[in-house]
C-alpha cells in the first residue's frame, strides 16, 4: 500500500509540473482483483465524486464494520454442532447426498461454487460450533440447494458472472487510459474510452442487481432449513440472523456503490463528450 501512496503523489506532482494545477490523480489499488486503476480529478469532477461516491464509501465501511461485529459476537455464542455437520446434515435432508464440504483457506472466504459443485468453508466456519459458524454454513447450502432446484435468479446469476469480470476488468483499464488521453488533450478518444468504461460498469451493476435476490434467498433458506432441521431452535434463530442481515448489508452497499460508480463515469463521459464538441 506503500508503493501506492507514492505513486499517487508522483502523479499529482507531474500534473503540477505540466501547469494544470487544479487537477491531480491517485493510483487505486484493489488487492481481492489484483487491479490498479488511475483516477484524475479536477476540483469539479472531485466535488462530483465525493457527492456521489462519498455516500456509497460511508455505507461500505458501515457494512464492513457491521458484520465484523455481528460475525464476532455470534462466534462467542455456542451452536449444538459444526458449520460442517450443519451443512451436511441439510444437504443430506435435501438429497444432495454428492456435494462435498471442503474446508476453504482464509477468513469468511465461504462460497458455493456451482460449477465444482462443492461448499466450501472457512476454517472457523467448517470447525466452529457457534451460531456465527451453522448461520453462513446453511447460508452456502442454501446456494447449493438454489442450484439443485433451478433456482432462476442463480442462473442469471452464473451467466452473468463472467460477463460482470470481464466488464470490471474492462472499465478499470478504459478509465484509466481515459484519464492519460484527457491528460493530452485527446478528447474525443477519451469520450470513446470512458463510454466503454460505462459499458463495463453498467454490466456489473446488473450482476450486482441479480445477486441480491440470491443472496438475500440463500439466507431465508439458511433459516428455514436450520429450524426444520433442529439444528437451531426459535429462540435461537435471532442469533443467526444477525450475522445473515450484516452479511445482507454488504451486498446491499457493494450494489450502491456500483451504482454510484455508474453514475458518476456516466457523468464524466458526458463531461468529456460535450467538450469534445
């Protein structure tokens, strides 16, 4: 992150150094997808970014900070079972008797691949007997019980998935090169290059927008499977769902932001557009 730091104020520098002194940029690091982005603002297009992403930045950390809490003291409240034993007992209750339970490396790195057919769990989650641990191994199950029924929104989803990588990775390199063309003058080229930075935004924000409802089904799932089960009781089932609502929340403000992103590139293109004409 260090490396980052400097290279965003090497780019401020060198904006300087050229006589456009209202105008700087930063080198944007994003360490889950390996990608550096380079963002250049003047003082007009910095206001429209704060206004619009400002908001979306706030609701992120609120998110974050959320689950982490939620996730943390329902790890402190003991479950009668594992993540996996709850996991394997609702797959097998379901007929799912050939989806294996794999224990996964990392920290909440929880998922159901559709196309391995397998759940996968974190170390805490597979191993631990909490309510934090059976609430996000029923969760992923639920996944995988979306697949086994056809579940239609998970369908969309999984078309939609690497369309969504390829439409992320595509924006951030388009923005980028946008930001150096603006840097030349070279508008019109810029215009087209942020065009297809909207384009790639504007696909993974309906990827965002079909995952809610998957995510926001494997949890009713997840509940509804843990109380027909026994695995918890009624008055245990507040407990799960506190983890599974913080866990909501970070799809719900990951959506915003992507929305907001949209929003704002869109803007800039327009920006561009008219002063290329």
């Amino acid at each position: 992150m260090l490396i980052v730091y400097q290279e965003a104020f090497f780019v401020g520098f060198i904006l300087a150094v050229g006589g456009n002194f209202r105008s700087f940029g930063f080198l944007f690091f994003e360490k889950k997808t390996q990608r550096v982005s380079l963002m250049i603002y003047n003082t007009s297009s910095l206001m429209m970014y704060m206004i619009l992403m400002g908001p979306a930045i706030l609701l992120g950390m609120l998110a974050h900070f959320w689950v982490q809490s939620a996730y943390n003291k329902m790890s402190q409240v003991p479950a009668g079972t594992s993540g996996h034993d709850a996991a394997r007992r609702i797959l097998d209750a379901n007929g799912l008797y050939d989806i294996p339970i794999e224990p996964s490396p990392g920290v909440m790195s929880d998922h159901y691949d559709p196309t391995a057919k397998v759940v996968r769990l974190s170390q805490d989650v597979y191993y631990g007997h909490s309510m934090s641990a059976v609430g996000i191994a029923a969760h992923e199950v639920g996944h995988a019980i979306q697949d086994a029924r056809g579940y239609a929104p998970l369908v969309v989803r999984n078309i939609a998935v690497p369309v969504a990588n390829f439409g992320g990775s595509l924006a951030s390199i388009v923005v980028s090169l946008g930001a150096f063309l603006m840097i030349g003058g070279m508008f019109k080229f810029a215009s087209w290059a942020l065009l297809l930075g909207v384009i790639g935004f504007a696909a993974v924000v309906v990827f965002q927008l079909v995952n809610l409802p998957v995510e926001f089904n494997a949890s009713s799932r997840a509940k509804d499977q843990l109380l027909v089960h026994g695995i918890v009781s009624n008055s245990e089932l507040p407990y799960v769902s506190t983890v599974l609502t913080a866990a909501a929340m970070t799809y719900v403000a990951g959506t915003f932001s992507s929305i907001m992103s949209l929003v704002y590139y869109a803007m800039q293109y327009a920006m561009v557009s008219d002063r290329e004409n």
